[in-house]
C-alpha cells in the first residue's frame, strides 16, 4: 500500500507529476540533513527537524510551487509574498528544466536562517 506522500505525487497529472519528483529529489540531496513529512497533507521538508519548505500546486494556475518557510526573512525576485505572512513561494514551470541555480541561491540563503 503507497504511503499517503507517494500518494499525492503519484496523483499529479503530468508534467507536474515529474517536476515535484525532480523537485523532491533534488531538495532531499540538497543537504544531507534534509528530511521528507507528510504535515497538513501535504509534503513538507525539514532542516535539521525544522520546517524548511513544502510542495504545492497553485489552485488557479495549476503550476507547482515550492514554499519556503522563512521565505520573508529571504530577498530574491523570484521569491513571492503573495497573500502570505510568513512564507514565500517559488513557481516552477513543470515543461521547463528546474532552475537549478535560483533554487541553489535561495536555498543557500534559506539554510543561513537556521
């Protein structure tokens, strides 16, 4: 039986079936402290035991998005505030290949928060 995080990934219609694959894979090897939860249904990654980011898909545009938790703590254009208080978020163009780079930058100022 899948566990309910496989379960939600698997039940992404493609593409954003394989970008939040791609995604979670590259945000597990990020760094060797980075753990995977399901946390209000949905996947979240910790740092060292502290929420990190989370996977989603925006209702409207159906486009994945990555959200980073101490995301108003981080400047970078490609970071949105959007209704949030907290938390930003990244969208991903699921035919596109990730971008890797922005990812790395914002990761990198992301993990200096903790």
């Amino acid at each position: 039986m899948l566990s309910e995080l496989n379960g939600y990934y698997l039940s992404q219609e493609e593409p954003n079936r394989e970008c939040m694959l791609a995604l979670r894979r590259y945000i597990l090897s990020y760094n060797e402290h980075m753990t995977e939860t399901w946390t209000h249904r949905m996947p979240m990654f910790r740092y060292k035991g502290k929420l990190f980011c989370y996977l989603w898909v925006d209702k409207k545009t159906y486009l994945p998005y990555i959200g980073i938790y101490k995301g108003i703590d981080i400047e970078h254009p490609k970071l949105e505030l959007g209704n949030r208080n907290k938390m930003k978020t990244m969208i991903i163009q699921p035919q596109e290949d990730l971008p890797l780079p922005i990812l790395n930058e914002i990761f990198q100022m992301a993990l200096q928060l903790y």
